[in-house]
C-alpha cells in the first residue's frame, strides 16, 4: 500500500502521469472516493499522459469515453448515474482491446467489471487530497514498486503535514 498527500490539483496531476509512465501493458484501476476527491482531475491528467489530445470529457451521462492509446483503446468509466451493474453489458465495451480501464465509481460495477489491478482511493484532506493506492495482486504490487520507485512522487510525503 502506497499513501500520499497531494497539496493541490497539480499534484494529482503529476501522480497520473506518474502512473502512466509505470502502467503494465494493460491494466484495470477503480478510481473510488466522494465526488470532488480528484478521481477525473487523476484519469484525465493520465490520458493526456498516454498522448490523447483533444477534449476529455467527463463520462457522468455518457457512461463511457474511449481514446486510442498506444496498444489499443482506453476506456474512461465514471459509473454515478449508473442504473445497475447489468447496464454495463448495453455499452458493448471490447474488453479485448482495451488496455486500460479508468472506472470511476467502480462500486456501481460490482460484478460486470474485468478485476482490478490497482485501487485508487482518494479523499479530501484540508486544502489538498490523500490517496491510497493498493494492489489486490502480483502484478499490481510490481507496479506500485515502480511508481515508488519513479522520482515524480518522491516530492509528496505520507500524509497531511
Ligand atoms: N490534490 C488536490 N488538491 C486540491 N484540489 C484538487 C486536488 N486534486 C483535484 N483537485 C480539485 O478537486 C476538484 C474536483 O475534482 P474532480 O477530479 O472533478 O473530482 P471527482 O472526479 O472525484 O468528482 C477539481 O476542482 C480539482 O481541480
Ligand atoms: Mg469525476
């Protein structure tokens, strides 16, 4: 588990990109946490990260946004307004050519979603955000231990100073 403090939205920025850098070839990630918490500031900053240029909208109504990225397709979740997990099935996602999945309320997905590699956890701290970053398996534990490794989060300490 990696804990962080991010003092500002320029932070959560440089934590996506950091991700981004040091993603397996594909990956799933639930991005949890109250509206507010970073979760699109994170998706976005990593998509642009991955060379998507142009809008990136937030998918509260639409479900789902995807974007070419090297090796195949990113989907970019955001599951609020969501009915019930079974809605997912209708929005026809190619779970084969997707190399990663940003799933934003993930809760609401419970069951129809690919298992996650990495849980993001962020929460409002004062001024800035936490984030909690865990990985249920082998290869998800690789990458935390290169993300720590990565230079970019060296600068953000543990917890709210
Ligand atoms: N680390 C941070 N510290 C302070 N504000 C942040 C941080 N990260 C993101 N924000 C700000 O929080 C607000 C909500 O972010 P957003 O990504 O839309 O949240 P969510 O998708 O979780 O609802 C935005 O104004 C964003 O700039
Ligand atoms: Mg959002």
């Amino acid at each position: 588990m990696i804990e962080r403090f991010l003092p500002d939205a320029d932070a959560t920025d440089v934590l996506g990109r950091a991700l981004a850098a040091t993603r397996p070839a594909t990956a799933v990630v639930h991005l949890s946490g109250d509206l507010g918490a970073g979760k699109s500031t994170l998706a976005r900053a990593w998509l642009r990260a991955l060379g998507v240029e142009g809008p990136i909208r937030s998918p509260t109504y639409t479900l789902v946004e995807r974007y070419p990225v090297p090796g195949g397709e990113a989907l970019h979740l955001d599951l609020y307004r969501i009915g019930g997990a079974g809605e997912l099935e209708f929005l026809g996602l190619d779970e084969a050519g997707a190399v990663l999945w940003l799933v934003e309320w993930p809760e609401r997905g419970a069951g129809a979603l690919p298992a996650p590699d990495l849980l993001v956890e962020l929460a409002v701290a004062g001024e800035g955000r936490t984030v909690r970053l865990r990985a249920p398996g082998a290869e998800g534990a690789a990458w935390l231990a290169r993300l720590v490794d990565h230079g970019d989060l060296q600068g953000f300490p543990e917890s709210n100073p």
